[in-house]
C-alpha cells in the first residue's frame, strides 16, 4: 500500500510541477506566438496538401512498377518533407509551454497520427501492387523461359535426326 500512495504522490508532484511550468505571455509575446505558430501551421497544411494531393492523384488501376516506384518515392519525399514542418510545430509548441500552446500541440498530435495512418496505409497498397507486379514480371520469364527451353529441346532433336 506504501508503494501504491508513493505512485500517486510522485503523480501528483509531476501534475504540480508542469502547472507551474506553464507560462502566461505578455500581449507582445502572444502576438509574437500566434504569428509564428500561424506560419508554422501553414507551412505544415501546405506540405500535408502536396501529400494529399499525390494520393488523391494516384491512379489505382495502373500497375506498371515504374510508375508505382515513381509514385511511392514522391509520397516519401513530400511525406518527409511534412514530417519535418510538423516537428518543427511540435517543438515550436512544446517549448511555449502555455496553456494555448499545450492544447494546440495535443490536436496536432492527433493530426498527425491521423495523417501518417493514412500515408502508412496508402504506402502498404503501394508495396503490396509493387508485389503483385513482380509477380507477374516473374511469371511472365517462367513462361518464356519454359517456351525457350521446349524451343532448344525441339531444335536439339531436329539436328539429331
């Protein structure tokens, strides 16, 4: 019982501690950290769009390799791209510490596991059609392959004769 109510102390203790951690910015701090989180925060939307848009875009019907490998290493690029303007925000907003800045950090958080579920999703069907593709590549020289090798028997037996 002693371990269990030092736990809730050492909790308690830790929630005191980030209360008073927590700043109040005076009015030209507070312009200054909503104008620069409003860049932030642009600079992040606009770099989800340009992912956003390249799956919008993907055509799901095509399955030539080099168009799925183009596909998949511009979704890397743009999607690194948006990882990198999100941490920016997130540490923009992390080293705030006001009240505001906690809130708005814990939404973009949210937004960001949401965004990169559905880039990690759309890269699986990518690798999973990218699969599928060489299958069918591999396929395809197992049946030439088999053509030929029945070609040099054939052609084998007719010198023979």
């Amino acid at each position: 019982m002693a371990t269990g109510e030092g736990e809730k102390q050492q909790v308690k203790d830790e929630q005191d501690d980030k209360q008073s951690r927590i700043r109040t910015l005076t009015e030209k701090g507070q312009a200054s950290f909503d104008q620069t989180f409003l860049d932030l925060q642009e600079k992040c939307t606009s770099a989800w769009r340009e992912v956003e848009d390249l799956i919008a875009n993907c055509d799901g019907d095509n399955t030539d390799r080099k168009y799925l490998r183009t596909t998949e290493d511009h979704i890397n690029a743009k999607f690194k791209q948006y990882l990198k303007e999100s941490q920016a925000l997130a540490n923009f907003l992390g080293r705030a510490r006001t009240e505001q800045a906690l809130q708005k950090l814990e939404q973009h958080e949210s937004q960001y596991s949401t965004y990169s579920d559905i880039v990690f999703t759309f890269r699986d069907v990518l690798h999973n059609k990218l699969l599928e593709a060489a299958e069918r590549l591999s396929e395809k020289f197992e049946v030439k392959s088999r053509t030929s090798s029945q070609a040099s028997k054939t052609i084998s037996e007719i010198f023979k004769k």
